[in-house]
C-alpha cells in the first residue's frame, strides 16, 4: 500500500534528513537519512519491498533487517496519524 502523508503533515527536507510538521498537534518529527530514503520510495510509489532494497543497497545493510526497518518506520508513520 502506498504512503500518503495527511493534509495537515508539512515536510522539508534538511541538510540531515527530512522534518515533518504535524500541523493539527503543533509537533515536529526528525527523520534521518535512512527514513528520508524509505519515506521518498515510497511517497514516489514504492512498494515497501522496493523502500527495503534501495536501503540494503544505499547503506549496506542486511535485507532482512532492511525489510524490518521499513516496516518499523511506516507503521510508527501511520499510528502516529502522519500518515496513511
């Protein structure tokens, strides 16, 4: 499933990842480079799969682990209300 943010999330990317704005709760949300590489997969039209391999491959980390970060970050994205 795609990833969408809300109307009321802001995004900017940064010198160090991406900084989202939760407009309706006034907070702020760091994502590092990692996250910021999974995140722009998949608002480009990823599939998480495809979010996992461009991290094993741009960081050099194991697939699995990759597959499990991915996961980790979208579902903390969508429980937060960020996302959908």
């Amino acid at each position: 499933m795609p990833l969408r943010f809300g109307d009321n999330v802001s995004t900017a990317e940064t010198d160090y990842g991406t900084v989202l704005l939760d407009e309706r709760a006034g907070t702020y949300w760091e994502l590092n480079p990692t996250a910021t590489l999974v995140v722009r997969t998949l608002l480009d039209g990823g599939e998480e799969t495809d979010a996992a391999a461009a991290l094993a491959r741009e960081f050099d980390v194991d697939r699995a682990q990759a597959r499990l970060d991915v996961e980790t970050l979208v579902r903390e994205l969508r429980n937060s209300g960020l996302a959908s």
